[in-house]
C-alpha cells in the first residue's frame, strides 16, 4: 500500500520511541478536492474496525477506508533542507497535498 524511505523510517521511529506508547501508530489520511489531495499524518492510538492497518520497517500505519484509495501506492520521505525539514507524503496518482514537520502536519493532526 505504501513505501517509506529509510530517512523517514529512521525519523518515524525515533518519533514513536519518544512518544512512550508501544500502541502508538502512524495514522495516514486524505482529503480529496477534485484533482487534488491533501495527506495528513499523526499518532494514533485507536483503530476503527474498518481501518486498514500496514506494517512498513517495523511501522504500523493505519488508514481509514475513506482515505485508503488516496493512500495506495504512496511514497513518505523525510526531507532535511534549507525551507524546512519534516515528512512529505507523495502519490504519483493523485497531487501532492501538504507534508509534516517538526513534530506535527500542515493538514491536521489525529491524537
């Protein structure tokens, strides 16, 4: 469903290491306006029954049913540069929408 690159994975994982939560889950969603899509992520200790759930490098994301289909197929990166560091979430299927950085999302954050 998705991929991650060992950058992100890095990062995700020391993010849910400081977190003290061994339930604590990436939760991945989307927002579709016509064309375009906007992705958000957060922490997530609760699953719905209809929540899909991947493990990625030892990550556990959830996506709820309504977002999934935006999700399939997406990259997640984390990017160190000049403007800015934090997560980016990108899906050659649908425009990019918005990244994560510094701990929170541009889009929302679940908790």
């Amino acid at each position: 469903m998705i991929t991650i690159t060992d950058p992100a994975a890095e990062q995700m994982r020391s993010m849910l290491r400081e977190q003290n939560d061994s339930d604590l889950a990436v939760r991945i969603f989307a927002r579709a306006n016509g064309q375009n899509v906007q992705y958000g992520m957060g922490f997530d200790n609760e699953i719905a029954d209809d929540d899909v759930v991947v493990e990625v490098e030892g990550i556990h994301f959830v996506v709820d049913a309504d977002s999934a289909q935006y999700v399939e197929g997406s990259e997640i990166d984390f990017v160190d540069a000049l403007m800015g560091r934090g997560f980016t979430l990108s899906n050659p299927n649908y425009t990019q929408g918005c990244g994560c950085g510094n701990g929170s999302c541009g889009c929302g954050h679940h908790h």
